[in-house]
C-alpha cells in the first residue's frame, strides 16, 4: 500500500463523510438506505476500516451517485490531463480488485474506469449503484463473466458490452488470469 493509495483511502472516507453530512443524514440513516451496518461506516468515515467495492457500491447507490462520481469527487485533481501517474488507483481490500479512474475531472458528463479483475474474482454491485448513468464494458484483457440481473454475458477481449436498465450484477473472473476491462460511464446531468 502506497502514500497515493493511503492518501485516496483518506480522501474517500471524508467524502462519504461529507456526501452524507451534505443531505443532513445521521450514520443510522445511511446505513438504512445503504443496507450497512451503521458501526462499519463509522469505521469507513474515521479511516479505520477500508471500504470494499461492495460496500462503496451500496454506498453511492444510497447517495445516488455512482461509485465512479464518489471517487472522482474525492480526488481533487482538476484540469484536462490527467497522467498515469496521477490517476486514482483504488484497491478493494476484499479482492484486490485494482481500480484506476482514467479520465480528468471535468464537466464532460463521462467516467472512464479501467479495473483489473483478479482470477477467481465475484464481485456484486447494487442496482442502484448504477442509477442516473448509462454505461458500456469494453473487456481489454481476459474473460469476464458479467451477470446483469438474469442474464449472463461470457464475454472475451475485445467485447463491447451496453448495460440495460439498472439491475443488480456480478463481476466474475473464473479463469486463472487476470481481467481487465474499462467502464465507460455516461452520466445524466445531476449525478
């Protein structure tokens, strides 16, 4: 765990402090409309305790946001380039899910995210975490087995897949190699 990463954890864990300040909510609120315990985010907004994907999913569904706005409006980078090096890189705690969000905060209505899926990773996200946002998955590397409510998408490198309408799904690597796909995330004005 590096400085930059230790640093982004801060950051995400006073943000969350701040997104629900911001809505007047107490802990016990948010863990209701998140569906977490009120001691766990506590532990999140003090920075003792990293959140998982999982958890920052539900999280920015009950803000109604997306994970991707969360981190981004933690990150306090401004300006049209954004380099490599600067890029926030989040580490799921849980799965060692890599997440690097690739495009400069700015007022174009898209994210672009790239993530790298560990083999043997099973990673679910809310359907509201993807509320007020269209999104694509362009697989780069790998397989990925995406599950979007019923159905199953088993796709390869190269596969470009549209999400639908906001539906609970599964990032799932069942392969020995690692995944790595980038999200590209249309967001309505509001988000």
């Amino acid at each position: 765990m590096n400085t930059i990463e230790d640093n982004l954890n801060q950051r995400i864990s006073a943000r969350i402090r701040i997104e629900r300040e911001s809505r007047g909510w107490s802990l016990s609120e948010l863990a209701e409309r998140a569906g977490v315990s009120r001691a766990m985010i506590h532990k999140i907004e003090r920075a003792d305790s990293s959140p998982t994907a999982t958890m920052l999913g539900r999280l920015s569904g009950a803000f109604g946001i997306s994970m991707s706005t969360l981190i981004a409006r933690a990150e306090m980078q401004e300006g049209k380039l954004l380099r490599f090096a600067n890029q926030p890189v989040w580490h799921d705690p849980q799965s060692h899910y890599l997440r690097r969000h690739v495009s400069p905060r700015s007022d174009l209505p898209i994210d672009l995210v790239q993530v790298e899926l560990p083999p043997g990773s099973d990673i679910p996200m809310p359907a509201s975490s993807y509320a007020l946002a269209r999104q694509l998955i362009w697989l780069q590397q790998g397989e990925l087995l995406f599950i979007e409510g019923d159905t199953r998408h088993e796709m390869q490198a190269g596969d470009c897949l549209e999400l639908g309408p906001p539906n609970d799904c599964r990032f799932i690597n069942e392969t020995n190699e690692i995944c790595i796909y980038l999200v590209v995330r249309l967001n309505h004005s509001g988000s």
